[in-house]
C-alpha cells in the first residue's frame, strides 16, 4: 500500500521503491524462516528437552495438527505475499497525473 498510495510516480521515486521492495522481500523470508523454526522450538520448551527431542519421533505426534497448518499457512501466505510484491510499481493505478 505504501509504495502504491505513498511514493510519487516517475524516476526519482524508482530507486527508493526498488529498496522498499527489498526490504519488504528480506522481511517476508525473516518471518517465513522464523516462522519454520517456531514449531521445534515450541516442542523443545513442551518437553523440556534439548535438540536431541528433534528427532524423536514421539515429539511430532504429541504436537496438534492445528499447530502445523498454522505454521504451514502462515509461511505459504508470506511467500506468496513475497512473491506477488514484483517490483512495487503501481500496477493501473489512476492516482498519478499524466
């Protein structure tokens, strides 16, 4: 929405929404892969274990399945968001003047 309604049209704004569009990606892969890591770490602190719970298998199946389609959607969502962001510029918008 920024970088649609907020930046101005024309070449002086393009590489100031080249670097928002970058920042904007790096963000969404930082969520996506915290995110990932956020079930093993909560299985560790569920069990009180260290790392080495990880690969028991008792471990997954103790968690909930909402908790994986939670994670599974929130990931898959961010990088489809990351993925659509293309390079920021306004797609037939009619806010700028010709």
């Amino acid at each position: 929405m920024f970088l649609a309604l907020l930046l101005p049209a024309g070449r002086d704004a393009d590489r100031g929404r080249v670097r928002l569009v970058r920042t904007a990606r790096y963000g969404a892969l930082a969520t996506a892969v915290t995110w990932t890591l956020a079930l093993p770490l909560t299985a560790m602190y569920q069990f009180g274990g260290g790392p080495g719970i990880l690969t028991d298998g008792d471990t997954w199946t103790t968690l909930a399945i909402p908790a994986y389609a939670v994670s599974a959607t929130v990931v898959l969502g961010i990088g489809c968001a990351a993925w659509l962001i293309r390079d920021g510029r306004r797609a037939g918008l009619a806010l700028s003047s010709p």
